[in-house]
C-alpha cells in the first residue's frame, strides 16, 4: 500500500539558482519542477546579465526525499545550477520571532525621571493605595501570558517547553499583530499539574489574561478549571476553547453552504475526545445542538456525559449523525461506506485527515472539508481583546459563540472561515463580543 501523504505539499524551500538568460530557460526550470510533483511559488529576481541571471524560487515539498529528488531532476534536466537550498520556516525562526519593546523613547534626562526614578515611585505608591488602578498605568491590563509545559505541542506529543517555544512566540506574534496585545510566552518545566496551577497563580499578577496552550489530556482539564476557580482575570485553554470556537464557525458556514437550517434537530457526532474535541462538543451543546461522543477513553465518555452529551460507537455514530466531526489523529478512521448520503463531513487531523474531503464528497456527503482552513488564530486574539476590553474575568460560552458568529459571517462564498489575515475579522470578534454586554 502506498504511503499517505497531505494532498498537497507544505513544506516551503527556498532554491537559490543561477540559469542561462535566454528564452525559454526559466519555462524549461518550472516544468521540470512541476514534474517532480513540487508546488512552484514566489519568485525572485536578483540579478539579470547578458549571460546568465540569479533567482531565488520557492517551491514545496512533501519532504526531505521529494526535496532531493527536486534538486536532482533540476541538476540532471536542465542546464541550471542550484547554487544553494534553504529551509524557509528555518530561516523565519532564527533568532526568535518576539521582542519586548518600549511605548515612547526616553530622550532626555526629563523623560528618565518621569518614566524612572524618582518619578515612577508616585505611580508605585499610587497603585499600592488603589491596587485596581494597575490596568491604567501598566501594561497589564493589555497582557496575556501564555503558558506551556510542552506535553502535547500540535501533533508533536511531549516534547518538553523548550521545544514548543516556537510556537508560543507564533501566538505572541498573532496577538501583536492581529490584536495589539502583549502577549509573553511562559514556559513552565514541571508535567506535575498541581505544581504548573501553583506557578501560574504566582505569576498570574503580571497578565491580564491567561492563555494556556500544548498541555496533555487530562492534565489539560485539571489546570483549566482550577485556575478559573482561583483567578480574577479570564482563563482560556486554547486547543480547547480557540479551536472550538473556529470550528462552531466552520459548521455555521457548512450549513449555510447548503441551504440547511443551524436547528436543534441537528444531530453532530463527535470523534475523538481530546483537548480539542472535547472542546468542539462543549461549544456545540452550548450552542444547544445534541452532540454523540466517540472516544476509546471511557474518562473522555465519562466527561462528555457530565456536560449533556451522549455517546456511541464509531459506526453507530456515522450512521446517525446529519454532521460528522472527527479529531483524532487517525488517518483513514473514516471509510468511504461508512458516510451517509447527506451528511457534512469535518474531517480536521492535520497534515492527512481521517477521510480526505473528495473521496467523503464522491461516497455522497453534501459538504466536507479538512482541517487546514480551521485556524484557532481567528478566535483567540479577539475574545481575548475583548475580554480585556470588557474587564471580564471570563470569556463565557456566549462570547465564544458570538465570536463564531462574527468569523462565520466573514467566510467567502463557499468557503467555511475567512483567512486570519482578513482586515476585519479580528475587530469583528471583538465587536461582537462587547456587544452582548452593551
């Protein structure tokens, strides 16, 4: 049986090429390439002689084996010389992807004095005699601190936190960029959760809000609901509640793609009950659809019924269920027979889906989609402006759905969640989530 592999090729290389300027050059380079079943993408022009020009050409792969086997078809079909090969995600990382820095330049001694001593020691004593006056003079009140142990980085399992720091600072980045918040990556060296609960209450202080991220199940839970008992600011485990809370989107937007009703007649079943899946079923019972839960683990059952939801088997599931979600990190778990004619299909592991959405589109489900439109980045910079916004110590499932809501009405035609990137989804959220308390 053939290797699986991700429908398209996403790991992006950067070739760095000297070719013959003449005509038809460059042509004869990209289709040798595009015989090598790579993704060509940008290109870049350095330099053009009178005999030969450099260009930088980025193409994906699915690995280092299809990447060798694109330098040599190149080397051994064309007369151009790869001079040199870079691993772009390598090259964006180098030297972090975060900085701390300053609102205003200090330029004179004026400045030092007011933004340091002797000056700050009135702010000092100021906050100690109104302790919540700190948000309006500090930062705070416009931090989040992001806190990982490293157990479960993406689909990487426990790597320890020095290794998921490139994804924390992926989320500092996102929330600067996207919400204007400071946000601070915190990497926590225990997998004891008791002691992780300890250091993020002493630490708690410093954020106005507290992120949580890449923690195990169920540890995940445990440190979750203590910290929301034990802390004033809002508390949120993203690969829960972020995910979840994109997916709501995604499935307003399937329903809307094919003239179907968001009812309560609807019956979804939910595959895989790990941080993200257990997640994905709260927010849609919360929304006040019946959720069927299907997991190995009976603790995972055990705390899908304690929320309102039911279980079942895989197949008793797929035969009952109008959609059909799955987070399992088990490639090919759903076979084409087992789809009903009709149903929605959300099949969300990463890089390989447990059905690829063509093969469940041609077994007769009326929508289906993979996971790599559904991005946590288009809900969590904005429920956490808002709750910062709003003072809320929480961030509730009524905000969550209303932030579903705002990214589901931005989704283009056809399609189930806009781009991150999108100007106005991130304000939208953020809108739509003050609003309720207006």
């Amino acid at each position: 049986m053939a290797e699986l592999r991700p429908r398209y090729p996403d790991k992006d290389m950067k070739l760095f090429v000297k070719s013959p300027h003449r005509p038809g050059s460059l042509g004869l380079l990209l289709s040798v390439i595009g015989e090598t079943e790579a993704l060509v993408g940008d290109i870049t022009t350095h330099y053009i002689g009178n005999d030969h020009s450099f260009r930088e050409i980025t193409v994906a792969v699915y690995d280092q084996a299809h990447l060798d086997a694109v330098v040599e078809a190149v080397r051994s079909k064309t007369p151009v010389e790869v001079r040199d090969v870079h691993d772009i995600v390598f090259e964006r990382h180098r030297g972090g992807k975060i900085h701390s820095k300053r609102n205003f330049d200090l330029a004179s001694v004026e400045d030092m004095r007011q933004a340091y001593t002797p000056g700050v020691a009135r702010v000092c004593r100021y906050i100690a005699a109104y302790p919540d006056k700190a948000g309006e003079y500090t930062n705070i009140n416009n931090s989040v601190g992001i806190f990982t142990n490293g157990t479960r980085v993406l689909g990487l399992g426990d790597i320890g936190p020095r290794a998921a720091m490139p994804v924390m600072e992926g989320k500092a980045m996102i929330y600067d960029q996207f919400a204007g918040i400071s946000a601070t990556p915190i990497l926590i060296d225990t997998k004891d959760p008791q002691e992780f609960i300890e250091i993020v209450t002493s630490i708690a202080p410093t954020f106005g809000g507290i992120h949580l991220e890449d923690i195990c199940v169920p540890d995940c839970f445990v440190i979750e609901e203590e910290l929301i008992k034990r802390l004033k600011q809002p508390v949120m485990h993203d690969d829960q509640h972020g995910t979840a809370t994109v997916l709501l989107a995604a499935v307003l937007s399937a329903l809307r793609n094919i003239g179907r009703q968001d009812d309560e007649s609807l019956l979804f079943a939910q595959i895989g009950l790990g941080a993200a899946g257990f997640g994905i079923a709260k927010i849609l019972i919360d929304y006040g659809f019946k959720v069927l839960g299907v997991d190995l683990s009976e603790d995972a059952r055990r705390r899908l019924r304690s929320y309102g939801g039911g279980t079942a088997s895989l197949d008793d599931a797929m035969e009952r269920a109008d959609v059909v979600i799955a987070t399992t990190g088990v490639v090919g778990l759903i076979k084409p027979a087992m789809i009903r004619k009709g149903q929605i299909i959300l099949a969300l592991t990463n890089p390989i889906p447990e059905i690829f959405p063509h093969d469940a589109l041609a077994a007769g489900a009326a929508y289906a989609a993979d996971g790599q439109s559904v991005n946590n980045a288009l809900a969590y910079p904005g429920l956490f402006k808002a709750a910062l916004q709003l003072g809320s110590n929480s961030i509730t499932p009524k905000m969550k759905i209303a932030a579903a809501r705002a990214i589901s009405d931005l989704a283009p035609d056809g399609e189930l969640v806009p781009s991150p990137l999108h100007p106005e989804v991130h304000q939208r959220v953020v809108d739509s989530v003050t609003a309720l308390f207006e």
